[in-house]
C-alpha cells in the first residue's frame, strides 16, 4: 500500500517517455527515478516536497544549499546552445529511454552531478530549444496528460480494493494516499465507512441537499439517457470539507468527503477522489436493494415527480418498479403535518419498503395504492396510516389530508396539490385539532379558498352574519351559536333543539330573532346557504368560532 500513490502521481521514469523530454539526458539516476511526480514548476521558489523542477543549468549551482533540493522529485537542467555544438565535457548518463549514453556537460556540472548523487535526486538535462518557461510548460503538460492516464490505473485499483475489502477498504487506501479523514456516506447521510471523520454536520447536509444535490439532480435528468458514471470534475467545498456525490444511474445516491485544511492542494486531492468516487459505485450498486441506501434514489426521483419536475421514461419505470406502481390500478396521495411542539425530528415513522414517503414542505407525503379487486377508500387508507404512527409514536399529535384517487403516475402533482390544499383548509377550519380530512369532501370550501383574500368574501360575511354577532356581544345573547347548530343539522328544528338542550318552542322563537335581526326569510332555501356560506368564511379567515 506504500507505493499506491504510484498509481495516479507520474514518475520521473514514465515522464522522460514523453516528446517533452525526447532531448533529455539523464545525467543521475538509480531507484529514486521511480518516484512519484506532484507538480511541475519553473525555478526552485515555488517547489515544495514531491515537484519536479525546470531550471536554467546555470543557476544550478546557487541551489546546492537549499535545503529544499533534497525534497523535490527531480530537476531538468536546461541548457542554452551555442555556436559550437557541444563545448561541454563528457560524463556518463542515461538516454530518456533509460539506457547509458554519453551526456556531454559543462565542467561546472560535474560537482552538481555528484551533489544530486549523494542526495538522491535525479537530475536531467535537456538541450534550450526554445524559451526556459515554454520548455517548462510542454513538460507540465506531459505531466497532466500522464495523470489522466495514471487516474484511469487507479480507478482500477481502487475497484478492486472495493472487490476485495469493501467500501472500508477503499477508505483506508484513500486516507493513506492524502493523509486526510475520508468518509462515505449515503444521500441521507448514513456513514458506510470512514476514517477519522464523522457524519456530515445537520447544516452542512442542508446545503448539500438543497444547493449540490438538487441541482446536481435536475442536470441528470435533463440528459437523454442517465449514466452510473457522471462524477463532477471537481468536489464541492463546504466548510471544511471537500465533498464528491456518487451518481447512480443519474440520481445523487451517496458522497465521498474528505476533510481538508486551508493550505491543502484542493485540485490535486481533487485527482484522487474522482477515481475513489467511481470506485465507490460498484459497492453502492450492490446495495441498490437495500431499503436504507438504494431508496434514497427512488425517493429522490419520488419527490421530483411530487413537485412537477418531468422525468424520463427511464426514471418513471424506475419508480414503478421500485414501489410496484405498475401493479396499482390508482393513487392516493397523504400528506401527514406533526401539529407545532411536536418532536418531529425524533417521530418514527411507517419504513416498510412498500410505503412510498418522502418529505416534502415540513410535512410528511405518502403514495398508498388503489387496487379494484381489493379496494380502499382514502379513509381506511388514512386510518390505517394514522394507527401506524400513533403506535410508534404515542404522544404525537397529527392532521392529515387526502386527494381524490389518481389514476395514473402522471397525476401524481395534481394529487399531491389536492392534498397539500386539503390540509391548508383543513387547518383554517379546525385550528389546532386533529384532524383528517380528503379533497373530494371540501366541497364549497375548496372555490371558497381560491378567492380568500377577494375583499369581497369579507363584506359578504359582514353582510350576512356581523349584525347577529354584534348583538350577541351587547346583549350576551346565542343567536349566532344556535344558528350555526341549526345548520348543521340541515334546518332540522327538532334535532338542533335537542343538540342544544332547549325546547323546540323555544328554538323556533331564537329562529325568528334571527330573521328578524337579518331581515331574512329563515326559512328561504337560498337565504339559509348564503348563511352556512358565511360561517365558512369566518372560519376560513380565522376568526374565533361562534
């Protein structure tokens, strides 16, 4: 594991391969030309540990105490021609393809070749045909070319240390090679392996959801055709760490992170998690059953649909499949709100691998299946539902909603707005109570709540129920409660004066107030809805009820 990093960083040995270096002559050598290449630079003031510097051959000697000449991979000395063709001593080298030549330099190189010797360091030279810095850039660049191809090396070998030891293993190879705590994790943030890391902080998987992942997502689904092998070119700094999402089959599945410091090389510790990334989706792949790991896919994939964002064909079959859609005759969307002061973070939730939930606008959404030969209303379905989380979370207070039954994948937002509207109104009319209410059974409230905010829905309920109200308030009367009651027992006299636990003599003469307070006819079909329309109203905006 010692020579890992030999599979992305160049040698010396494999860069002297290159047309760059076609002149070159190796004037010192010996096992040290195996060493690995971190940067190529021009002149010995921006070398550090691992670089292979280019420098003019006579600024060599000036270098000879620089404690940083023991450090460097390698120095190629170049040589300005002259008018003669070589008026350079001779001493013995090696020839770029490795093999002894005879390399003809100046005398005064002759201590700087013992000097690199002794410590190590190969040091080779090349004739100036050109400019000292051009010289030093078509060497950069041979270099970068044999990265990408030293990457695709250790792409390999990182795969079959997955092969071999699992996602453990490939973290313990990549901390080795960087010296940094590595951790991967799934898109819910669940740690499958690490090494000096933990899980992601709460607010740092916030910004990965909603600003990477997301976009990530939608830049997947706008291809024609999703690959399992998309890894962004370079990671995502958050905080202080440096994050690649694992792609599977074009969703966003899990993230290789790796702790870094402020001076780090970002680009160059870049390099090695790409191929790890990739590396990585052979053992999500495996797990892509898994409901802990895989789900998170279809989940992703789920809520997209929820929101109105197109899918591809391949990912509608992904669904269907995953959640056995395909099977389902139709679709009711529930969409489950924890009422304020509940502990939601720590609720426990219905997880079976057939229950399709995803979270969505703090509320909890699922997708529970209609099938003909054994049908369920939204009712049975929500009371099911409701006696799941009641039995794993006994203090926890719910409202529910429901939409009408969806007949196809493709009307699952319409659903999910059906829904989401359902428990809005069922919020305004119940305030803070339980309660469980479906779109279809809304009835006028659903035309009532498109116009809420028209000014005149208020001064139709000005009309029709503030004189009552007002003279209950200064005569400490009930007319206006009663009247409710009266209503809601479909203008049966007997039944509200039993509910209200007063003779029926006595309800009819409350009755005739009323009409007579409203100026109405009390018992006018038309007069009585316009009364139950406005009750509504009142609720609906929230004013406390009568």
């Amino acid at each position: 594991m010692a020579n890992a990093r030999l599979y992305l960083q160049p040698s010396i040995k494999q860069l002297l391969a290159a047309d760059a270096l076609s002149e070159a002559q190796v004037l010192t050598s010996g096992d040290w030309m195996d060493r690995p290449v971190l940067q190529v630079v021009f002149g010995f003031s921006s070398a550090r540990a691992g670089s292979l510097v280019v420098a003019r051959a006579e600024n060599l000697a000036s270098q000879e105490t620089n404690p940083m000449l023991k450090e460097v991979a390698g120095v190629v000395a170049i040589k300005a021609l002259t008018s003669s063709s070589h008026p350079l001593g001779n001493v013995s080298g090696l020839s770029a393809s490795g093999t002894v030549a005879a390399a003809t330099v100046d005398v005064d190189l002759d201590k700087m070749v013992r000097v690199f010797s002794d410590l190590h360091v190969p040091l080779i030279l090349v004739p100036g045909l050109g400019e000292p810095v051009q010289v030093a850039e078509d060497i950069r660049l041979a270099f970068q070319y044999e990265i990408k191809r030293c990457g695709a090396r250790l792409h390999s070998h990182f795969v079959a240390t997955v092969i071999e030891n699992g996602l453990t293993g490939l973290v313990e190879e990549l901390s080795e090679l960087i010296n940094r705590p590595v951790a991967v994790e799934t898109a819910d943030f669940k740690v499958l392996a690490s090494q000096n890391m933990g899980p992601t902080p709460p607010g740092q998987q916030k910004t990965l959801t909603e600003e990477v992942v997301e976009e990530l997502n939608r830049e997947m689904r706008s291809l024609v055709h999703g690959t399992s092998t998309v890894v962004p070119e370079q990671p995502v700094r958050i905080g202080r760490r440096l994050v690649t999402p694992i792609v599977l089959e074009g969703v966003v599945v899990g993230f290789v992170s790796v702790m870094v410091r402020p001076s780090d090389d970002i680009q160059s510790i870049g390099e090695y998690m790409a191929p790890a990334t990739l590396a990585a989706l052979v053992d999500f792949s495996h797990r892509r059953k898994e409901v802990s790991t895989f789900t998170v896919t279809q989940k992703s994939l789920l809520k997209d649909l929820l929101s109105g964002r197109n899918l591809s064909a391949a990912d509608q079959e992904r669904l269907e499949q995953h959640f056995g859609f395909d099977l389902c005759d139709g679709f009711f969307v529930l969409v489950v709100h924890v009422m304020p002061g509940q502990p939601t973070r720590d609720a426990n939730w219905p997880t079976h691998e057939s229950i399709a939930m995803v979270e969505m606008e703090t509320t909890r959404v699922f997708v529970l299946p209609f099938d003909s030969k054994a049908p369920k209303t939204w009712q049975e379905h929500a009371e099911e539902l409701a006696k799941q989380i009641k039995e794993k979370n006994t203090s926890l207070k719910i409202q529910l909603s429901a939409s009408r039954m969806a007949t196809n994948l493709l009307d699952l937002p319409d659903a999910y707005r059906e829904a989401r509207q359902a428990l809005i109104i069922g919020s305004m009319t119940n305030e803070d109570k339980e309660f469980s209410v479906g779109y279809a059974e809304l009835g006028i409230k659903r035309l009532l709540y498109l116009m809420i905010d028209h000014p005149e829905l208020e001064r139709f309920y000005e009309e029709n129920l503030e004189p009552l109200e007002a003279y209950d308030t200064e005569w400490e009367t009930e007319l206006a409660p009663t009247l409710r009651v009266y209503l809601e027992h479909g203008f049966n006299l007997n039944s509200a004066a039993k509910e209200l636990f007063i003779h029926r003599h006595t309800m009819r003469y409350r009755l005739e107030q009323i009409a007579e307070l409203l100026k109405i006819d009390i018992d006018s079909t038309e007069v009585l809805l316009n009364l139950q329309i406005a009750f509504l109203i009142r609720d609906m905006k929230g004013k406390p009820k009568a």
